[in-house]
C-alpha cells in the first residue's frame, strides 16, 4: 500500500504565529492529491489521533485544489518559544504524516 511520503512531493509543518502551527501536505502530480482527497485519509479527527493532540487543537483543514494540496493548523500547547516548548519553529512535527496509509 502507499503512503503519503510515497505520494506528495512535500509534506512539511512550519510556524503560523506564536499559537499555532500550519501543515501542508503539496502532490506535484495532480492524480495523487486527487487518490488521497478520494480516500479520506486526513480530517481534522485523523490528524489529531495522528499528532495525539484533542480535535480541538485543529483549528483549520483545507483540501486546497487549485494548489494540490491539503493544509491544515493546529493551536501549540505554548506560545512558541516559552519555557517547556519543544519546536520553536515548529518544524518538527510533520513526521507521523509520513506514513498514512492510502488504498
């Protein structure tokens, strides 16, 4: 089975303000966003199981078309950079994206 690692050309999490964090999930290849947009493998429900966060923490889901792409935000537990925070720039958080299965 595929996954998304094998399908998207990028698939990346960066800083959307000191509260939140933004992911985006980009196809170069217009058939493989169609295969996962057809498949349901992301909502705000899976991404959240995914990132062991409440529903929620997801503030925006967008299936973007013209782009190819799906985004998605979180809200962080801490503003970026406060005492106890882990990813300052928010970065580090895109790899339980990887491997989402896709039939």
């Amino acid at each position: 089975m595929l996954t998304l690692r094998d399908l998207a050309s990028t698939i990346r999490s960066k800083n959307a303000g000191v509260d939140h964090i933004t992911f985006d999930i980009i196809f170069k290849e217009r058939v493989n966003f169609e295969k996962v947009r057809d498949a349901k493998v992301l909502s705000p429900a899976i991404v959240a199981e995914l990132l062991r966060i409440p529903e929620s923490r997801v503030t925006d889901f967008v299936v973007f078309e013209p782009a190819n792409a799906i985004k998605f935000t979180i809200r962080r537990e801490r503003p970026s950079g406060s005492p106890g925070e882990r990813d300052v720039f928010g970065s580090q958080q895109y790899a339980p994206l990887f491997d989402v299965e896709v039939p």
